[in-house]
C-alpha cells in the first residue's frame, strides 16, 4: 500500500520538520504500508491560516492528487488542518482523498460526546469553526482555545528544547480550559503541534482523549484503501465529487490537458 502525504509547509521536505513528520508516521504505518511525505515546492508554505496565501497554495495540492493517482498511490492524505484541495481532489481523482481536519473531527466526535479544538493563534478560529459547520459537526463542538504562538515560533521548537517544551506547556493550558467548558476530546489544531504532542507521548489528558490527527490520518488512509480493496468503491461520484462526462469532458481537457479528471 502507497499513501502520499500532503503537507502545506515547505519545510516538510527539509530535516526539521520533515523528519519529525516522518519519524512519526513511520512509528504508526502497518507492516507494507508505504508513505510518501511531501511539502510545497511551487509556493513558500508558510501560512494557509492566511486566504489568499491558502488560494496560491492550493493549486499545488491538487495537481500533486493527480500525480499521485498517475504514479499508483493507493490514497491522497492532505495534512493540513485547513483540508486545503481536499474538495476539489475528490472529484479530480479516484482514489480516496482524507483530510487532516475533517478525519480528525469526525473521529473525535465517535471518541466522545463533544470536542474542542486548540488553534495555534487566533488567526486560525474563523478556518477551523469553518471546518466545523461544513462537516456538520457544530452540535458536538465545545470551545476553541488559541496558544498564541506562531509557525516561526513552532519551527524554531524542532530545534531547541526549551521552545518545545513550552509549545507542550501551552498546548496543555489551552486544553485544559477546554476541558472545563466541557470538551471530552482535544485536538491540536496543526501539523507540528500535533508532532510535539506525539514526541511528548500525550494521548490523554484528566481522561479525555487527545486526536493527534497525523495518526488518524495515515491509520484512516490505509482503512479506506482497504475498503476499496474490498468494494471497489470509496468516494461518492455522485453530485459533489461528480466529474465531468462526455463531450464536456473532451472540451474540457482541451483547455487544461489530457490529464485532468482521469477515467
């Protein structure tokens, strides 16, 4: 089995965050299981929380869905907390397409009654209560609580130890609070967040768990690649992810090439 990882930073491909990613990946894949961590080469990768730079880097994630399909990937795994692409890659291609939040939000929902999520800043709210109400999730969300930390800071923490030991002391603050507004599940809203709280080996807190979506993300892709194993079907192509057919179709790949909304 091949999963290919999408990572909206720049820097998955460099030896900070990339091997922290990696190393975590490969501690949870199942014996034959192959993943496949790659970041954004056409674009900086430094700030979906941003719309327009989510816009620019968007473009990139999908294309990246259509060579993973060409070069026999069994599935496209967006690990952004944003699910930058996640829409548009389901009706691209055929292979099934997960999102870090959308995964991370239904499983925590099966995990408890209610769930809350920590932002890396307050920038990020607005996305993440978005991603909420698409998924139709709002009745079993409790509160978002922001760190108040920045990317730069989170990347300047895979190199020193006292930076990342305060992004786990201000991860655990923010989710204590969530827990006294009656959040029973915690998800670190963010890729290196995420790999800290992993490193840390914290998967719990006062009993609630905690969602490190990296792991829920890669053990939901190998489900879902074995469920099409078995069924030969996993994505709806029905209305939201329906392609085009026909001579529309012709037309289309006119316009934007032969590879587009393969058969």
């Amino acid at each position: 089995m091949k999963l290919w990882y999408q990572s909206l930073a720049r820097q998955a491909q460099t030896i900070d965050y990339g091997a922290d990613l990696k190393a975590v990946i490969n501690s949870v894949i199942e014996p034959g299981t192959t993943v496949h961590v790659q970041g954004l080469s056409e674009a900086a990768g430094i700030g979906a929380h941003y719309r327009f730079l989510e816009y620019h880097d968007t473009r990139e994630v999908i294309y990246n869905a259509i060579k993973a399909e060409k070069e026999g990937y069994d599935a496209f795994l967006i690990g952004n907390i944003t699910d930058a692409g996640m829409r548009e890659a389901r009706e691209m291609v055929n292979i099934p397409v997960l999102g870090l939040s959308e995964t991370s939000l239904h499983i925590a929902s099966i995990m408890g009654a209610t769930f809350g999520l920590v932002a890396i800043s307050e920038k990020w709210i607005p996305r993440l209560m978005e991603n909420v109400d698409r998924y139709g999730l709002r009745q079993k969300f409790a509160a978002v609580e922001a760190m108040e930390t920045s990317p730069l800071d989170l990347r300047k923490a895979f190199r020193d130890e006292a930076r990342r030991k305060d992004v786990i002391a201000r991860f655990t603050f923010a989710a204590e609070k969530l827990l006294a507004k009656g959040a029973e599940v915690i998800i670190p809203a963010g890729g290196e967040v995420a790999v800290f709280v992993i490193e840390a080996g914290l998967f719990e807190l006062n009993r609630a768990p905690i969602v490190n979506g990296i792991f829920e993300l890669i053990k939901m892709g190998e489900m879902a690649v074995r469920l099409r194993a078995l069924t030969g079907r996993f994505t709806s192509k029905r209305l939201g992810y329906a392609p085009p057919t026909g001579a529309f179709l012709e037309r289309i790949r006119e316009h934007y090439g032969p590879d587009v909304y393969p058969e």
